[in-house]
C-alpha cells in the first residue's frame, strides 16, 4: 500500500499517473493545457481514461527550461487543486519549492513530487509534517545545464545511492516508509546510455523497498531510439512503460493514459 494523503492506494497492481502541464513551455504539449479552463478538462478527460493519479505542474523541469517565480507557479497550479479536490482522484503536485509544497499540501495534495529530491532548505520540513507522499526523483545538475554533457562512474550504483540515502534523510524526519516513492529520473542529466542502463536495471531499483516511479513517456530517450519527434512517440512511450512495469516498476508517470492502460490490462491478464 502507498499512504498517498487522503487515499491509500493498493500497489498490487501497477498505478498510472497522468501528466497535467499548466506551463507554456512544456516540451510534450506546447503550453496546450496553459489555460485553466483546458487544464481542468484534460485532467478530468485523463481520469475518464483511467488515471490512478494526477501529476500537476506549474514549472517545466524540460532541458534548458527557465525558472519561474514561486507567485506564478502557484497562480497557475492552486486553481486546479482547487476545482479537482473533490473529484476523488489522489493529487501530486510536481514541484521543488517548499512554499509551493507548503501551500499546496494546505489545499489538501496527497502527493508531492519532487524532481529535487527534497533537498531545498524547508522542503523536508514541509512534507513531514503532511500525510502526503512523496516521490524523490535523482538528477544531474539543473534543467537549464542538466544535460551538458554529464558524467557518472556508474549510473545505476550512484542513482541507487543517492535515493536511499535520500529516503534515509526522510525517515530520520518522521516520513513512514510507506509514504516514499523512488524515481531514477530518467532524462535527467543522463545520456541515452545512462538511461538504457538505469531503465535495464529496473528490477533492482524496485528491490530496494520503497515502490518505484518510472517517467519516459515522449521524452528524447525514444526521439534517439526511434527516430520520431515527440507528437510520434506514443507507441514508443507505450512499450517503455510497459516494459518498466514487468521488470518491477510500480507507478508508470505518461502523457497516454488510454493506450498505457490498455496495454497494462492485456499485460495483467497474462500475469
């Protein structure tokens, strides 16, 4: 079981979290969803679909993505919390700032995901005194630098090291282990080679106790495998899911949610 805020979610069968961008300059939909209006019906249109999860975002975490204002970040995530919170569908905000953290765990979030891993001054702090969840996801530097040229001894040995001792941190806070998902952070300051290494490692990262967070769908990982611009990576997207899940994943983060839960009945039905 995930103690996910107000749900505790059964993790026997894998869980989708659908991806919400209210940024303009998401890398997979352009800004499509920037207006609250389209957010709102694409959130709910995900659920219909057969989202387990929502994932909200205010903040592109893309490569060489700008930072934006903590006010505007709110500005763009709060109203959707709002018009979603009794829609009875767990809700991550994906952020690394612990006033945005703060204000919408206040709102009453179930989920925080944090591509910082927690590691800002108060974020630990902000989360251990919720009931929500948290996912701490690995990365290389920043987004705007993220992806010159970055270097590991062995990627899958210092991912691993970096999230347990990362989940350590929030035990010593008072963060049950329940409450913890580990992200390997695919795309983030890794190579097409680094991620290939870390994705094929997914049974052991997954071993580690705390349930295990995949997110690929669209990113440049499939552009340099397939060929494909992201409007076209669908199926690629797909496979990669699906693929994380039977190797042990237990949350799947994408932009498809029709197609990956089809694909994850079939799956299912062989299991």
């Amino acid at each position: 079981m995930l103690q996910c805020g107000r749900f505790r979610l059964s993790l026997q069968r894998p869980l989708i979290m659908g991806i919400v961008n209210v940024t303009p300059d998401s890398f997979s939909d352009g800004g499509r969803y920037a207006d609250p209006a389209r957010a709102l019906a694409h959130a709910r249109q995900l659920v219909a679909e057969g989202a387990d999860l929502l994932d909200i975002g205010g903040e592109s975490t893309r490569p060489g993505a700008a930072t934006v204002s903590e006010t505007e970040e709110l500005e763009r995530v709060m109203p959707l919390l709002a018009a979603l919170r009794d829609d009875g569908v767990p809700l991550s905000v994906d952020t690394v700032k612990p006033g945005v953290m703060r204000a919408a765990l206040a709102a009453g979030v179930d989920l925080i995901n944090d591509v910082n891993a927690l590691q800002a001054e108060g974020a630990v702090e902000a989360l251990a005194d919720s009931g929500a969840a948290v996912c701490l996801m690995h990365k290389q530097g920043d987004p705007a630098t993220m992806q010159q040229a970055p270097r590991y001894a062995s990627v899958v040995d210092e991912v691993e090291h970096f999230l347990l001792q990362r989940a350590v941190v929030l035990r010593a806070a008072g963060v049950a282990s329940a409450r913890i998902v580990l992200d390997p952070g695919i795309g983030f300051g890794k190579t097409v080679e680094h991620n290939l290494e870390l994705l094929k490692a997914t049974g052991r990262l997954a071993s580690q106790g705390y349930p295990l967070l995949i997110g690929v769908s669209r990113k440049s990982l499939l552009g340099a495998l397939t060929g494909r611009p992201v409007e076209e990576r669908i199926h690629a997207s797909v496979a990669m899911a699906l693929l994380a899940v039977a190797r042990g994943a237990r949350i799947v983060r994408v932009h498809d949610v029709a197609a990956t839960r089809d694909a994850l009945k079939m799956w299912e039905a062989l299991q």
